[in-house]
C-alpha cells in the first residue's frame, strides 16, 4: 500500500493591533492617533471637543468609539452629524481593514477629567482622583475642584481640608455624582 503525501498550506493570521509602523505604533495606535488628529479639526468648528478616541477589539467586534462634549453638552444630533463626517473621513482615508462598530457618544455625567482645562472648566464640580503609586496610603480622593493651574489642582476635600495634586501624580480622575 502506498503511502500519500500531500502539501499543506500555512498562513499567518496578523491582527490588527498588533502590526507596528515606521514610528512604533501598533495600528490601533495609528488609528486612534489619525482619528483624533482629524476630528480634532473638525469639532472646533461644531462647537464641540473631543474627550477620547478608543479603538479595541470587543466581544462582538472591534469598535471605533469617540467620546465628544460641548459647554451644553452633546445632543444626538451632535453625534450624528459628527458620525457622519467621521464615516466620511474613514472611508476616504480607508485606515481600517476589518469590519468595525463606530460609536460617537457623550462622555456621561461621570467623565473623565485629563488636562488642567478641564479642570477648569469643572471648577465647582465633584471629582474623584485616583493618584499613581505615590508613598501616601491614601490613593482615592473625593471633593470639590478648587483652584487650577498649568500643572496642578486643588480639591476640597469632603472632610473640610483641601490638597492640591500635580497631574503628573493623578493616574484617573473623573467627575462624580
């Protein structure tokens, strides 16, 4: 009885995300970077800024995500017309080879809080300020923003006292209810 032998084909499956550029980037990377260089052209003129870019693999797919907010807040019409330019942008630019979700929506009422503007803008507000592994043993604060400069702010704290944090010691912080 003779022996068949037959050929195989391997192929190698790269997933998006993992692949890195000229620059270093993973491709999530590059999208998120040239979504968010482009929309952060295009909301200014609408009267809005953008808060974040995500682009992940979830478990129904991979999802472009944007999180956009204005002095009034974000109306559903907002997100659409800013969808639609986006969807525009996506399709002539062609940076995303795999089907995906695109999803423009408000940052919620719990948004994050990442640069001294917004912390100004928010002055008033509840925060909760999370800090980067620091020597004190309390790493979660809750209070009113108080004061803030170029590279730091100040919280009053529920118990009375106030402290003020440079950002570069804030891991996370958001507004909260």
């Amino acid at each position: 009885m003779a022996l068949k032998v037959g050929y195989a084909r391997f192929f190698l499956c790269l997933f998006p995300g993992a692949r890195k550029n000229d620059q270093g980037e993973t491709m999530s990377e590059f999208i998120v970077t040239r979504v968010q260089e482009f929309a952060e052209s295009l909301l200014p003129s609408m009267g809005l800024e953008l808060v974040e870019v995500q682009f992940r693999q979830e478990s129904q797919g991979w999802v472009l995500r944007l999180f956009i907010d204005g002095p009034e807040g974000v109306s559903l019409g907002q997100c659409t017309k800013v969808s639609r330019e986006l969807s525009v942008f996506l399709d002539v630019e062609d940076l995303i080879a795999q089907a995906y979700t695109l999803e423009v929506s408000s940052p919620g009422l719990e948004r994050p809080l990442r640069s001294c503007a917004d912390f100004r803008r928010f002055v008033g507000k509840k925060a909760r300020i999370k800090l980067r592994d620091m020597a004190t043993e309390q790493k979660v604060f809750v209070g009113l923003i108080g004061s803030s400069d170029d590279k730091g702010v100040e919280l009053l704290l529920e118990d009375g006292t106030s402290r003020y944090f440079l950002l570069e010691q804030i891991r996370k912080a958001r507004l909260s209810l």
